[in-house]
C-alpha cells in the first residue's frame, strides 16, 4: 500500500524536483502538486511536468494534500509552513527535507503546532541547484534520517519512513540533537572548510587566480565542487547549526594545529601516521557503498570528454 | 621527430606505470626500461609488460637511456639519482615528477652535479597508487610543469617539454620557487586539510566513526578521496615543501577563524558574499577543462552501480 496518495512539494530547486521525479518514478499512481516561491521555477516545473499540479499560491498545492514535503532552505522553513497553516487538511503530516533539525523542529512547532510533523533529512544532493538539476535517483541507496519528536505518532513516522524507502533510500532514525552533530561533520564541516578554502586561494598575492585555477588538479578542484553548492542553504544551514559547527570547527582547528607543528618540526612519522589510518577510512565508505569505487569518483579521463 | 628513443621510468607506481602506458600509445617506438626498489612492483610490471626490459638492479634501467625519469617520492629523489649516477650516460637528460621542485632541484645538483636536469611535475593523479593503478590517459589535458634551472640548456628543456606533451599534457614553464607556492595553494593545502578532517571524524567521542562512513555522502567523502593518497608520497611533500605550506596554511586559519566569527555572530551576509563568489571558481575550472562537467564529478547514481 502506498504510505501516501497526495503529495505536496513546497519548493521544487535540486532536492524538491528530484523528490517529485522520484515519486513519479516509484509510486506513479500518487498524486503530485508543487509550488515555488519563484514564478520562474514554477514555469521550468510546468515545463518539466513535474508535478501534476504547479499552483500560484503556496496554500493552493496543500489543501488536499496528505503529505506536504518541504524543500525550501531551513531559514524559512517556519515562515513557509505558518503560510501553509490555514489551508492544510487536518490530518496533514507534514515534513522536510533540511540539513539542520533541532532549529526546523522548534520553527515547526512554533508555526504549526497542532499540526503532525515528522522531520526528514535525505544525506544527499550535488553541487547544483534549481529544478532541472534534479533527478530521480538522487536518494537511491543514501540515507534518510527521521528525526520525530520523542511523542511523535509512530504510524506518521512509519509512513514518513516508508515514503522515503519508496523513493530509494534507506532510514535511519535519531534525535534531532545527535543529528545535527552527526551532519555538522560529516557534511557541514566539509563544506565550510571547502568555502573557506577556496576563498583563501582566490585572495592571495604570490598566487593569481588564474593560476589556482589552471592547476586546480592537483586536488583544490575537489574542494570546488562542494564550495559551488547553493548559498542562501549553507548560509541558512551555518546559522541554524551554530552549536554544533562550532564545536566541531573547534575540534578540526585543534587537530590542524597539531598537524602544522609535524609539519615545522620534520615530523614525518607523525604525518606518516595519519595519511594511513585516513586511507582506511575511505576504504569503508566505499566498502559501505557510500561513494562511487571507480578511482578519482569516477571522473572522465577521456582527453575528448 | 622523437623527443627521445630511449627511456627509463625509475619508480614503477601510479605515475611511473601511467608514464610507461602513455609512452606506449604515443610514442610506440621509444624504446622502455624500467626498475622499482621493491621486488613485487617489478614482479607486476613484468606481467603487465609495462616496460620492454624491467631491470633487477637501478643501475641496469639506465645505462642506454636518453631520458631518465625519476617517480619516486620526493624525499627519495637525491638518494636514487645518486646511485644511478656512475651508470648514466654521459649525455642523458634526468627529469622527475615530484610535486616540490625547489628541493628536488637542490637534492639533484647535489646527487648528480654534472647531469643535465629538466625537473618537471605533471600535476595529475588519483588516490590509488601502484603500478596496476595507473592509465595512458592520466596526463591528457593536464598541466605539466618545468622548473628548468636559470642556466639550463634551452634544447633539453624544449626536448622534455616535447616529450610530455606527447604524453597529452600541456606544458608551462616557471621558477622552483613561484612552483612550490602555487602547489603549495592547489594541491598541498588541500591534502593536508582532507588529511586533518578525515582525522578529526574520526576521533570524536560524540560521533562514532561508524557515523561518520554511513553519512559520509553530505561532503565528507570528497575529503576522504584525497585523504587516501599514498601516505610516502604526500609526508615527503609536506617535508619537502615546509616553508610554502605553512605560509598557505597561515592564510588559511585566518580566513577560517573569520568564517568562525561569521557563524558565531550570525553574519548571514559575510556568509552569503563569501559562498557566491567560491561558486564562480568552481565555474572557471569547469570552463577550462580542469574538472569534469558533469554533477558530482560525474559520479554514478545508478542504484546498481
């Protein structure tokens, strides 16, 4: 049985037009509305056929809806939901799809509190944004973290989780506390030393940009890919994260530090050390079918392509 | 013409093996010797027939030479080129392919003071290392970069610079020095941050490692693909390349600790400038050929794949 025969998406950038390509894909029979903030992204999604329904006002896509996913970034999340309050049926579940949970669960609470809420978060996506960057295998074998309230239905919840094993993914559930500190390294972090990286070296005098560019092979170029990710979201997700980015950029500018004294004082097997165990850890992930296992990501090294 | 018709590749891993495969197709005819310090990488060059004639001893790869390219780690360059010197000819040309130039330009003037030297670094790679690792393509479209001494000999130059653009590389000129900073930029700093956060995930108390691999896909497991490049290799470069990596390093913790302050004190607009302008890098490199086009990397998202 479907866990869901009327599903509203509230943004339709990468995350939301990939969930609807995905719903389509896998439950075809579900009814689709969308709606956009942008009347230029409702017009790409009519376009697209995305959804069945593209309506011109946020409260028109939910009225009948019985799972509203909202994919807009996490500081307007309750704004975007207090709009929905007044035109979503009563036994609405509603959930999202952003990447900082304990600053979305409060938002939520404030701005629909009588409404059933499950909180999601799909670990995945690409460095591109807008609704013709989706695509429906976007979620297949990433992980989707629940992370309901400790007195959420568990039916809700369990429909919520089916929903997302339709679409791909595998769920895991946890608090919104220990979710925020799980992603804030494993996926905030990274992003913001890959910005911050790639800031320093456009700013520097004894290197032009031109040249950090040019030979951007020889590893920056990874961190580009990340530091291309939409804005308004990582701004949102830093500020809405604060706590725990911080504690884990404290953490990382410990371990740095240490590092650079190896590095002052020749010691090579201090670095030897590390740049082993480091190697394993890619193994696993790979292992675990968390990254492509082709070499370089799979990157093309045809000279034409 | 031939740039050369007698090679010897010293050090058979993933770049030396690449080089052998890209002599192969491009320039059939030259005729291939090659060595490795360690039995088992000669054992699997002979069966992969990297090389017309793998040698059992340094010596014997390189007495009948025209170019000698060294692929060894670049702590390892003087003390290999020294033990070679009594067997080459008196006319070879001796290049490399370390990623620091200004001491491998010391350690070779001292190791074989009246050799011709073209010192070169083709900045190209993946995070595998080993001679099964590597392809005839890694170099196509890849910068190769000569670090010549002031007085060099402009046709040995213009000889080793031929022969890597017949390898596909494109080929650029400049000092050892203006070298190691711009790698230091591109490619060291890079590495040693994979490495370092790779590191701190994986020694948290509130995270457990298992985490950190299952939900690895939100950016972390870009790091994890450099951090798992060769540990010789890379603790030879940050040895070798102390002085510009600290320098680059300095840069970087400064700008960090900014984008902390950023955070701490919710400046969403410093945050914002900042994530809109590392975008437009990341367009550059794409637009120059230096990173695949695709999403991603191009990575697979077949559920099967």
């Amino acid at each position: 049985m479907l866990p869901f025969a009327r599903v509203a998406i509230v943004g339709l950038g990468l995350i939301g037009s990939s969930v609807a390509r995905a719903v389509r894909q896998s439950m075809p029979t579900v009814r689709l509305s969308g709606y956009d903030a942008d009347p230029a992204v409702r017009d790409t999604a009519i376009r697209l056929g995305l959804v069945d329904d593209v309506a011109d006002q946020a409260g028109a896509a939910v009225t009948d809806a019985d799972l509203v996913v909202l994919c807009v970034p996490v500081g307007a999340i309750g704004a975007v939901a207090g709009d929905l309050a007044a035109d979503m049926p009563a036994d609405v579940i509603v959930t999202d799809v952003g990447s900082c949970k304990t600053e979305v669960a409060r938002a939520l609470a404030e701005a629909i509190p009588t409404v059933t809420v499950v909180p999601a978060h799909p670990v995945a996506g690409t460095e591109r944004s807008g609704p013709e960057a989706g695509f429906a295998t976007l979620f297949a074998g990433r992980w989707c973290i629940l992370t309901p309230a400790a007195d959420a239905e568990p039916l809700a919840v369990a429909r919520v989780g089916e929903f997302w094993r339709r679409l791909g993914a595998d769920v895991e559930v946890m608090t919104p506390e220990h979710h925020d500190r799980v992603l804030a390294v494993t996926s905030h972090l990274p992003h913001l030393i890959a910005y911050s990286i790639v800031g320093t070296a456009s700013d520097l005098e004894a290197v032009t940009e031109s040249e950090v560019i040019k030979y951007s092979a020889g590893g920056f170029r990874d961190f580009t890919r990340i530091a291309a990710s939409d804005p308004t979201m990582w701004r949102d997700v830093f500020l809405s994260n604060r706590e725990a980015v911080l504690e884990m950029l404290g953490r990382f500018s410990e371990d740095l530090a240490q590092l650079q004294r190896a590095i002052r004082w020749g010691d090579g097997d201090a670095l030897f050390d590390l740049f082993t165990r480091t190697r394993a850890i890619r193994r696993s992930i790979v292992e675990q079918g968390q990254d492509d296992a082709r070499e370089d990501f799979g990157r093309s090294h045809d000279p034409a392509g």
